[in-house]
C-alpha cells in the first residue's frame, strides 16, 4: 500500500504570557525575579518559591547576621560542625572554587577582608565606623594567605575544618542562590533571577532577552549580549570600595575594596577594575569572574570559556564572545 499523508493538525493555541516582576531587600540590598507564565497565578507561585529561596540563603549564610549559621560555624572551636544543607553547600563550593582557580577564590580571606575594613552592609553601616582605620593596617602589613580552603570537608551531615578557619560566604553564596532560585522557575516560559548583581535566565520558551554590562564608570553600557539560558556574574574593584578616610561615595579615587587577593592578603590591583563572565550556572559565572579579575589581563580570558567582558583599568574593554554551552533551562 502507498504511504498516505494524514490532514497537517490543527494549529495549537498560542496563550499569551503574563510577565510578573517581584523585587524585594536581601543580602543587604535588592533582588528581582521575572516569571512569565499563561496564568498569572503560577508565575507569582513560582516568584515566591524563589522569593524564598533567596531568604533563606540571606538568613543562613550572612556573615552580617549573628544568628545566622555561617557566623555561627564560624565562631565554633569545634573542629567538626553539624551544619544545614545550605551551610554545607557553601563550604564545598568554597573548596571546589579554590582548587577549580589554584587558589585565587578563596572564601577562607574573611581576616584580611575584616582587617581592609569590610565589616557591614554598605547601605546600612556608618562608613567611619565600617571602614576607615583598619584599612591602614592591612596596607602596612599585607601578607600571602595561607589557603584555608584546603583544610575545608563537608560530610552528610557536618562542616569540617580547623577552629580559626572562617568563611566569608562572598559571591559563591549569591551564585548558589541564583542556581537553588533558577531551579525554583524551571517550569516557567521565560525567567530571569538578578540576585543582587548574579543574573540567571532562561524558560521553556527558549526565549532571548538582552543583557547590558555595566559601565564601571556610571556611563551607558560598555556592551550587550543576547542570551536565551546562562548566569552572567561581575567582579570589580569599584563598586563596594571605600577611602581611608572612609568615605564610600564616589568622590574621588578608593584606597580600598571588598576584593582580597590571596597572593598578597591585600585589596587586589590587577590592572582590571571589573570582569564579567557568562557561564552555564550562577556559581561557575561568579567563580570565573572573580579569578579572571584576580588573573590581571594577560590571565583573565583562561577563566572565561564561555565569553565575558573584561574592563582594565586604563584602555578600552576587550570583549571576549559568548558561547554558553549546557546551561539547561
């Protein structure tokens, strides 16, 4: 018998999406989830699971929170610390990120950062107080760090490290974030999660949006990808930085930022004031990132597989062109 060809189906009803946009405080200043969906109902469900999410690793893994349980592993004499799933999730991130960059990310920096005077959430810390003086000890008395990401273990159930060894919870902490939020939309048509600066986005709709770099600068974008599904992350030495004298506004060079280098145990100077990195997951984004600022310009582009942009100090932004492999939805 001949092949038949059987009447095409009928065309299946397209339903218009509805884009909800929730922005709310966390990690001591905002973050902004977009969910689009058919029904409104299950875009602002699937906002508030991710809502929550973000909460959750603000509470437990602030270092600016005394009853969170990061600060509280981090006061324990105890060598082995019974710790929660997000707790553990950060100190085997914190390992992983220090040997997946020979030590360059390294979350165990929280002494040196404290000593650049680091000590409060911009927004609601009195500068002078947070940080002025400090800063000109670390300056007079840098020194290598000796890498205590090495010393880190994580089981089922604990965190494991010398007493003394304290973690800074950082960008990994917003990285995983941004992944635990992203996995929290996957059933939306189109999402984007801005966790405090660690972007995410995807959807089923496989749909593209834009995405802008920053101009360091304050000016208009220095450049702009077209992404479907990836994590963008950014690292700079201009955006939480501050003055010995301790002003944190932009009046004026900064004698300091929140960016240690663990070669020298001081605020870094690479010759990059700020890299951003595209990358398959929040973490992976926020890791290239950091290592690539801290690898100077010769070394950056080694830690941005997947593209990025990099912003030296003096000349102009060299573009690297994105190609995010397997970043799922």
């Amino acid at each position: 018998m001949p092949p038949t060809v059987d009447a095409p189906p009928a065309p299946t009803e397209v339903l218009p999406l509805t884009e909800v946009t929730v922005t709310f405080p966390c990690f001591g200043t905002k973050v902004t989830v977009i969910a689009s969906a058919p029904a409104e109902d299950a875009a602002r469900a699937a906002i508030d699971a991710a809502r929550r999410i973000a909460l959750d690793v603000d509470a437990q893994l602030s270092r600016f929170r005394p009853d969170s349980e990061l600060c509280r592993l981090n006061e324990d004499p105890r060598r082995a610390v019974p710790a929660g799933y997000l707790l553990r999730r950060l100190a085997a991130a914190a390992r992983w990120a220090g040997e997946a960059t020979d030590g360059l990310v390294d979350a165990t920096c929280l002494p040196a950062l404290e000593d650049a005077g680091y000590r409060g959430h911009f927004p609601d810390t009195h500068p002078h107080a947070a940080f002025g003086p400090a800063w000109a000890r670390a300056a007079r008395n840098p020194a290598p760090l000796a890498g205590g990401w090495r010393l880190l273990r994580v089981n089922e159930t604990e965190v494991i490290r010398p007493a003394g060894v304290r973690l800074d919870s950082g960008g990994l902490a917003k990285g995983i974030a941004a992944d635990l939020m992203a996995h929290a939309l996957r059933d939306c048509d189109a999402w984007v999660v801005d966790c405090a600066g660690d972007l995410r986005l995807g959807g089923t709709a496989d749909l593209e949006r834009r995405v802008d770099v920053a101009d360091p600068a304050g000016g208009e974008p220095i450049h702009a990808f077209s992404l479907r599904a990836a994590a963008v992350a950014t690292s700079g030495t201009t955006r939480r930085a501050w003055a010995g004298d301790g002003r944190t506004d932009a009046a004026g060079p900064a004698d300091s930022h929140h960016l240690i280098d663990p070669r020298t145990g001081a605020p870094a100077d690479t010759g990059l004031i700020q890299v951003t990195a595209l990358a398959p997951t929040g973490l992976l984004a926020e890791t290239r990132a950091k290592a690539a600022l801290l690898s100077g310009v010769e070394g950056a582009a080694a830690f941005l597989p997947d593209g990025g942009v990099l912003v030296p100090a003096r000349g102009e932004p060299i573009v690297l062109p994105h190609g995010v492999r397997g970043a799922g939805r």
